[in-house]
C-alpha cells in the first residue's frame, strides 16, 4: 500500500515542502519528478538527497518549468509520460507569497502573479496529468492550498483567495473523477518553515503565528506525511476532501 513502482510529480519541488514531500514518496518507492523554475534549486535539492539514506537521490529527476506556462506544462508531463510510461501521482505545490497590504493597495500584477502560479499552474497541471490517471484507471492528485483559503488573512487576499480557488477546483475534480480510480483532494497548511516565510513582514509573520493554537509554526516534514497517506493508495475513500494541518487553526 506504498507508491512502489510509481511515478509522481512534485510541482515546487525543491522547495522546503517540496523536497519533503519528494523525499517521502522516494521513500516509499516512487520515482519523483520535482518540476521548479529554480534551476540553482533544483542543483541544491539533488546535493541534498545525495545524503538521504538509501538509494533516494537515484529515484529524484529534476525539471525546469515554468508552471504557469500551459504549451510547456503540456510538454513536460508528455515528456514525463513518454520517459516513464505512467504517471500515478500528481502534488501541486509550487507556491509564491508577497508583502501584506490591504485589497484596496494590490497591484494588478501580483495579483496575476498569485493567481498564476497558485492556480492557473495547478489547473494546467491537473488538465494534462488527468487523462494519463484516467486511461491507467488509476491516481492520487493532492493539492497544496492553505488555512488562509478557508478563512481568508487580512492584508493577504491575493492569497487567500487563490488559495481558496484551489479549494473549489480540489472539490469539483474529485467529485467529476470519484468513478474513475482517480482521487483529488487537499491539505491546508498554516505558517510552514519555508521560504515563503521569509518573504512576509516580521509583524505579520507574528499574526500568524498568534492564530496557531499549538503556538509555533508548522515543519515541512509534517505537512509530507500527510501528503504521503493522500498520494498512496491507502487513501481509497477520501477524494474532493480538505485535510487540514494548522497546529489547531482550522475553522471548518
């Protein structure tokens, strides 16, 4: 009941979830291909699994992709599924943050900026991997949306209301493929030690922290073994379902 065998995409890869959720399904026997536009990223994952236990770093295939790209997504998961001859799951991950400011100070191109990477590359992704999952009669597609589209963060609607977006689209795909063998569903992360974090203010970054109920944020190793149960098939009932992992915050 692992994903032995099979072969996975991780959008965002070689970020701090990312390369967490790699290294799990690596773990497990998958074959993971960690799509990031960070070439330098994706160099400094791969030196990293090389000190993994096991044969792990073997199992890790770097793309550069741009997600928000829909003719070059629609390549590189034609090249995904031409190398392997399978694609069994699918995270989409890849995520950007921004400074806080109220929705009346938004500049129109972060606004698209957010919207790009956070649903328009989850959608292209789910557009072109779907049919390969369909045909196989089988595949898991978690998507990594967050807390903050479920009770949307002042100063952060950009965000939150793509986050948000992907909730809903999480929700219709899973109940359009629930007869398929393909399952959707969703994590809702809160304050994660990534990246992102670095790229919000200190006082906002402590807003957040103030809502966790277990007072501290959240490890990417964490929100992986969550994603690892969603992308196995040991989930085989769940699907257009949103599972949380807030340290207590969630509100539905």
């Amino acid at each position: 009941m692992t994903t032995e065998g099979q072969v996975a995409i991780v959008t965002g890869g070689a970020g701090g979830i990312g390369s967490a959720v790699a290294r799990v399904l690596a773990e497990d026997g998958a074959h993971v291909i960690c799509v990031d536009r960070d070439r330098d990223a994706l160099d400094g994952l791969a030196e990293r699994a090389q000190g993994w236990d096991g044969d792990l770093a073997g199992r890790i295939e770097g793309v550069v992709q741009d997600i928000g790209d829909p003719e070059g997504v629609a390549a590189c998961v034609r090249g995904v599924a031409e190398r392997h001859g399978r694609i069994d799951v699918l995270v989409n991950n890849a995520g950007i943050s921004g400074p806080a400011r109220p929705v009346w100070e938004v500049p129109t191109d972060y606004w698209h900026d957010i919207f790009r990477v956070h649903i328009h590359g989850t959608f292209y992704f789910m557009r072109e991997v779907i049919p390969h999952m369909t045909a196989a009669g089988y595949g898991r597609i978690v998507n990594v949306t967050s807390v903050a589209g479920k009770e949307g963060n002042p100063n952060s609607a950009a965000y939150s209301a793509a986050k948000a977006a992907a909730i809903g689209l999480t929700k219709s795909a899973g109940k359009e493929l629930a007869r398929t063998g393909v399952l959707v569903n969703a994590v809702t992360p809160t304050v994660i030690e990534t990246r992102l974090v670095e790229q919000v203010t200190p006082s906002f970054h402590e807003y957040l922290v103030s809502k966790i109920p277990m007072g501290r944020i959240g490890q990417p190793a964490e929100v992986a073994e969550l994603v690892r149960f969603l992308a196995s098939p040991r989930v085989s009932f769940s699907t257009g379902a949103v599972f949380d992992i807030s340290g207590g915050r969630a509100t539905y």
